[in-house]
C-alpha cells in the first residue's frame, strides 16, 4: 500500500495519512515496482466499504448509521434539481443494499465526489496530464495553463475539505446536511495555499510513464497499419493519442456558441451518458481519452466496464447478455456495455495485431 505515509511528531504517537491524490494514483505493478500518478489498482471504495460494515458490527443503532450512510451519500452524490432525481433509489436502499453498491467498485474505479456509486468513474491516468486540455472524463475543466490545474486541484480536496463542499448547486450546497441549503462559515474553511498548489501541479506534470516492455514487432507493426486503415487517428492523434476534443452524449445538444468556446467533436460515439447526464461532474460530453499507456492500465470505459483491452474489443461486450469484467451497474447480472464499436468488427487476428499496437504506446 505505498500510497500510505506515516509520520512520528511526537514520541509514541505515530501519525497515518491516507484519502491523498496518491491513494487513487499510485499503480503497484506486477513485479512490485510502484507507478507514481499511474491509474491506481487498490479497490480504494471497497476498502471504504470494509470500514463501514466494521462499523455496522459494532453499532447498537444500525437505523442511526443508516441515516448518516444516506445524508453522506447524498452529500457526495445527490443532482436533486434533476426530475427524476437519479440518486433518488438511495432513499429506498438498505444499509446492506447500500454497502453492497460500494462492493460493486472493483479496484481503478471509483465513486468519488460529484460523480455517483450507480455512475461511477475509471480512476485516469495523471502521467502526461500536461498534454491534456480539458481534466475529468466530462470535460469539467479546461487546462488552459498550470493555473487551471492548481484550481482543479483546490476544488477536489474531497467532500467536506475542498471548493466542491462549498459549491452551490442550484441551491444544493454539499456541505451543510441535512439541509444542504447553507453555507459554511469562511473561517472554518480551508485550502491548500498557491505555493502548494503550484508545487503539486507541478510534480504532476513532471510524472513519467514505467519502461514499457513491448515492442513493435511485426505483429504491433500490423496492428500500426490497422490503426490508420480504421480511422483510428482521426480522434487518437499521435503522438499524444488523442485529439483533444470533447463529443457530445447521446442525448445532449451543445448549446449555441459552445463550439466557438470549445473544441468539440460533434460526433457522438455511444458510450453510457448517465456519468455525464446525472452526475454533478456533467457536462454533457466526454472528452476523447489518450490512449498512450493503455498497456499498464486496466478497466477501460469512463465507468471502468471492461478489466482489458482484450475485453474492449470483445465484440459480445454490446449484447445484453455480456457480464462485465470490470464494474457492472450494482443489482444487475448481466450489463450490455455499448458505445465506441470502433474495432469490435475486426477479424480475430487483426483485433490481436491492433491490441498489440496499442500496447506499445
């Protein structure tokens, strides 16, 4: 777990410090080196999970950890200026239902604050981040500068210690439950000073990718030509892999003049919308993801559907009767995950020359 540190200021007290950038972007690899700002691969929600029902072992009034479990879930979650609100099943859920839904996150995705246990998102890759112009699977925020990166760094502290806690939401302010209705008091309110927040961007622009041990070989050279015979490039440029553009979900208009403003891709590609529709980090698009270190990540899709790039390009992936290898909706057997069919048409030996391209970015 080398996302932990520990600290002794005081003689027989020792400190432990965890819920850092580190805990969601340290990567341990199979030979158990560490990839720093990498996806990370430790079931941090599960781990969430472990401590709530510890917890519920040792409660008397499993109906007062229930209510908090809600009013905390609501406070990460809730969109209730939507109608139907999509957090609304919270209400009716169990406190069994509810720990299971967190059981449901397996390791690289999670259901961080603004996004949602039922929507959740595939924990990014933060090395090359530089090369990114927009951060969050959504598009939230532009990077236009270092600036933008040391705002969004401000504002995901976390639920009750960063700029999201203190957002409003069309009069849903996540930092006052029950009510949500008020803001905190300034003086109780904290954040990390300029000085931090340049110093963290930028370690996280200075973050390099581990030696990659695949080759183009004939087979990852046959996998080159397939990738520029599909159209791959046209929104996976190289050398960064990515267009740097934002499409629209299904089901989303960009308002008038949102081209002009931004660099939007206006062809929809298919994938879930719900992380974007019903979530607080909506913006109604999703921004085109670098594929340059696809070989030491897993759980692909912004929801984190499929484990491989094996299980991406596995045609069955679009039928209802597919049970995914990564996160699949809590409560379902079988999940159809549909969208981006680019490549799922390929012969079985181009899909393994194209994988195999793909691995060596």
């Amino acid at each position: 777990m080398p996302f932990l540190r520990y600290v002794v200021r005081k003689k027989g007290t020792v400190e432990v410090g965890q819920i850092s950038c580190a805990m969601c972007h340290t990567r341990v690899m199979p030979d158990g080196s560490t990839v720093k700002g990498a996806q990370g691969n430790f079931a941090t929600v599960r781990a969430v999970d472990f401590g709530i029902r510890s917890r519920t072992a040792q409660s008397k009034d499993t109906s007062l950890l229930l209510t908090r479990l809600r009013l905390g879930y609501r406070a990460e979650w809730s969109v209730p200026w939507l109608n139907p609100d999509p957090e609304a099943p919270i209400d009716q859920m169990s406190l069994e239902e509810l720990v299971e839904s967190l059981e449901a996150l397996p390791a690289g995705v999670v259901a961080r604050q603004r996004a949602s246990v039922l929507y959740p998102a595939q924990v990014p890759d933060l090395v090359g981040v530089k090369e990114r112009k927009y951060l969050d699977h959504t598009g939230l925020q532009q990077q236009r500068s270092i600036g933008d990166l040391m705002r969004y760094a401000a504002m995901n502290r976390g639920r009750f210690d960063g700029g999201d806690a203190i957002a409003n939401h069309n009069g849903f302010i996540p930092a006052d439950p029950p009510r949500f209705q008020k803001l905190p008091d300034p003086a109780t309110q904290a954040r990390y000073s300029d000085e931090q927040l340049y110093a963290l961007a930028l370690y996280i622009y200075s973050l390099q990718p581990p030696p990659n041990p695949n080759t183009l070989d004939a087979l990852a050279k046959r996998g080159q030509g397939i990738f520029g015979r599909e159209g791959c490039a046209m929104c996976h440029i190289p050398p960064v892999y990515t267009n740097n553009k934002l499409t629209p979900a299904e089901g989303f208009t960009p308002p008038p003049g949102a081209d002009e403003k931004y660099d939007i891709l206006p062809i929809p590609v298919g994938t879930d919308p719900n992380l974007t529709l019903k979530t607080r980090r909506g913006t109604g698009y999703y921004k085109v993801p670098s594929l340059r270190g696809v070989w030491y990540r897993s759980m692909f899709g912004h929801s984190g559907w499929c484990a491989t790039l094996e299980d991406w390009f596995d045609p069955r992936r679009v039928r209802d009767d597919y049970v995914p290898t990564g996160f699949k909706p809590y409560g379902v057997k079988t999940y159809a995950v549909k969208g981006h069919p680019f490549g799922l048409a390929l012969s079985e030996d181009d899909r393994k020359a194209l994988i195999a391209f793909l691995k060596t970015l």
